[in-house]
C-alpha cells in the first residue's frame, strides 16, 4: 500500500519592503514539487525574494491499494 500525504507549499516574497507569506496545500509531495517551477515563474516577475519549498505533513491524503501480483500460468 502506497500512501500520500497532504503537504503546504510555503511561498513568501516581499512587496515595497513587506514580507507576504502564503501556504497552498497540495495533495502529495509530487503535487507541490512539481507546481513549484510554475508558482516561482508567476511571481518572480512582479515580486522581490520569491522563495517556495514544499512542506509535508503527517495527514494521510490517499490510500493507494496496490493490485496483487497474478501469478503466471504457462500453457
């Protein structure tokens, strides 16, 4: 059995001075960390010091129930 977790991506960036910080939650780690390029090219444009990274929790989003393996019959 496979198991995900729910995880934040942590953004935060500063406008005229101000520290902004934000937290997006996503579905798994893979989810965050492959939004992250896109979040960063959003943002790096209009914002100074955008930084993000993906922080995991402890909280079970999804079970995955991996099949058996069929065992193979030779005829």
């Amino acid at each position: 059995m496979i198991k995900t977790f729910y995880t934040f991506m942590m953004l935060s960036y500063f406008v005229e001075g101000e520290k902004l910080e934000h937290s997006i939650l996503f579905p798994s780690y893979d989810a965050c960390s492959y939004s992250k390029e896109a979040m960063f090219d959003i943002f790096e444009p209009h914002y100074d010091a955008v930084m993000l990274y993906c922080k995991g929790t402890d909280v079970i989003s999804k079970d995955i129930i991996k099949p058996r393996t069929r065992p193979e019959y030779a005829d």
